[in-house]
C-alpha cells in the first residue's frame, strides 16, 4: 500500500509517474484483488465529486471490491496540464478509500469514454462495475449511473 501511496508525491516529497507505471499498477492491482473484482470510477474532469467518491467507497465496502480512479480528458487540448491537475486532486479520493481499507488506483487516459472505458476493460477482466461521476437530479434525489460488464458488451 505504501507504494501506491508513495506515487502521489512530486518534487516537495512527492514522485511523478509515467501513464506506463500507472498501467502496470491497475494491472498489478488484479493479482490482489478483493473478491468482489474492481470497480472502474469515471470522471471527465480532472477532479471527483465528493458524492460519487462516497458512493465509490460504500459500494466498494458492500461488494468487496477495490477502486480504480478514472480521470477520463476526452478534449485532448492539454493533456500534460489535464494530468498533473488530475494526479493533485485525487490525493483525497485516495485517503478515504485506504481509510475504508480498500484496494485504490488511479489512471489518467485520454480519449473517447466508450473506447478508453473498454480497452480498460478488455486489459483487465476483473472490472465488475463502471461508475459515472455525472450525478442526475431527481424528484427522490441524487442518482450515481452506474453499469455492468454486460452492458459494456452491448456498447
């Protein structure tokens, strides 16, 4: 776990890492694997809304799963700066997912989200559910979407 959290820091005690070694620890994250597999969280922003993370961590809890945080650039104008900002923000995600002593990584892609989302899943066959951080309002409230293996199949 320390070396998961030991890729957050940059230069003032913090480390930057390669999209390289980021996909070798998702893929690296499935040899520890709760059983419950992963679930994929998705943010076309370079942050994640404190509604979806909560969320995330809960359902991870209830299914014995563990996360793996996606900020999804689908505009491409600048990536580098899209990624840095990206790799900032997720420090807090990351906190509260250890905190609930659940199994976290982070990965920054660009591209189109149905694309991305599936070659996601086709590297790793342990995404059990995909998260949208789009939060839809409702007269009952608040609704996380929120969809299985299947459903990326029909896609």
């Amino acid at each position: 776990m320390k070396t998961l959290l030991n890729r957050f820091r940059s230069k003032s005690g913090k480390t930057e890492v390669s999209q390289d070694a980021n996909d070798k620890l998702v893929k690296n994250l499935s040899e520890t694997t709760r059983s419950g597999g992963k679930i994929l969280v998705v943010s076309k922003g370079s942050a994640f809304s404190g509604n979806v993370v909560n969320y995330a961590i809960e359902m991870a809890a209830r299914t014995r799963s563990s996360l793996v945080a996606l900020n999804l650039d689908e505009q491409g104008a600048d990536f580098d700066n899209f990624r840095t900002r990206s790799q900032e923000n997720v420090s807090s995600f990351s906190s509260k997912a250890q905190e609930a002593g659940l199994l976290f990584a982070h990965v920054v892609k660009q591209g189109a989200e149905d694309s991305v989302v599936a070659d996601l899943h086709s590297e790793d066959g342990n995404v059990r559910y995909v998260m949208e951080d789009v939060a839809s309002h409702r007269a009952t409230g608040r609704a996380v979407p929120v969809y299985t293996r299947a459903m990326l199949r029909v896609k």
